[in-house]
C-alpha cells in the first residue's frame, strides 16, 4: 500500500516541482506539467525518462 502511495502521490509531486525548478526549450515546461498532471502515473514515468533531457543546463 505504500508504494503505491508512493507512486501516485510522492512521485508526481517531485517531478511537478523539478519542472517548476528548471528551464526547459521552446514551451516544454507547460506541457509537461500538464501531462503529469493529466496523468500521474505515466506522465512522471514520461518525464523522468524524456523530459529530463530536455532541460536547459
């Protein structure tokens, strides 16, 4: 029951603040609020995979 907790909650909420945190190109930031919004759990798994190579170093 925690992971799942974990998962949904923690997670999501990690990746919403890392994408508040940084700069990204062109307006990938929107966007990518909105699908981790849209969808908690793939969307996180979306972002950390693509999304954190898309950020502005």
């Amino acid at each position: 029951m925690l992971i799942i907790l974990v998962f949904v909650i923690l997670l999501p909420l990690i990746a919403l603040i890392d994408i508040v945190k940084n700069e990204f190109t062109n307006s990938n930031k929107l966007i990518w609020v909105l699908v981790v919004l849209l969808f908690p759990f793939i969307g996180t798994i979306l972002y950390f995979i693509i999304g954190t190579k898309q950020k502005i170093k």
